[in-house]
C-alpha cells in the first residue's frame, strides 16, 4: 500500500495547521462534493507543500471534513464547474452542540460547515509536475 502523507485535525491547533498549508490553494468548483448520506465534504486542493518548508513542491490534496449536518456557500457560481477559486483560511466557531467551520475564499466567497465534531483530514494524492 502506498504512504500518502496527511494531516489529522481534531482541535483549532490541528485546524490552524490544515488552515496554514491550504492558504492559497486553487479548488475548482466541480471538486467540491457534499455527500449527505454520509456526513462528509470533501473538496480537491492543488496546493504547495509548505508544511515540509517544500514550498517549491506543488501538491494535489484532499481535504475531508467528518460529521457534517449542514453546508451553505456564499459568493461561488456552483453552476460554473471550471472555477477555480482560491482558499485563503479555515476557521471555525464552536456553538452549544455543534460547531462551525468557514472556509474563507477570494472575492468574499465562502463555504460554511456545520459539523458535530471537528475530524478534518489532509491527504496529500499525488505531486504535480511544474
């Protein structure tokens, strides 16, 4: 089996890691997936590898988040699937029961989470040939 280096979030210091090394990462709308049955979103990031100071390195990684109830998008033409739109941060409030994680994109779009628990994975797929 082969090793696909990844980051495990469970906390804000493991969110602010994954935040850190998606910054500027390009995500086109048509890989950005909501499966409901299964409490997952998920969404493809071309992104440099900064966590290893590999800032030369480029990178296609997924980014899971786990235990999704809800999601809502601000500002992205979902009907436009070649956009590609750059994520600027993640960041997160936590409610009573539940909280909410905003991925901050370019041009004041933005993706709201509403997840029971924060379970976010980084998952490196294959480097990207410049």
């Amino acid at each position: 089996m082969e090793y696909r280096p990844q980051i495990i979030a469970s906390d804000l210091d493991g969110l602010q890691v994954v935040s850190a090394a998606c910054s500027s990462g390009k995500v086109r709308v048509a890989d950005i997936k909501y499966l409901l049955s299964n409490k997952v979103f998920l969404l493809s990031i071309e992104r440099t590898k900064i966590e290893t100071d590999q800032e030369d390195k480029l990178v296609n990684s997924i980014l899971r988040f786990n235990n999704v109830q809800n999601v809502k998008s601000k500002n992205i033409d979902q009907n436009n699937k070649e956009l590609q739109i750059e994520l600027m941060a993640i960041d997160y409030l936590k409610n009573k029961s539940d909280y909410e994680i905003n991925l901050m994109f370019e041009n004041n779009a933005h993706i709201s989470l509403v997840v029971e628990a924060l379970e976010i994975l980084l998952e490196d797929q294959n480097e990207i040939e410049r």
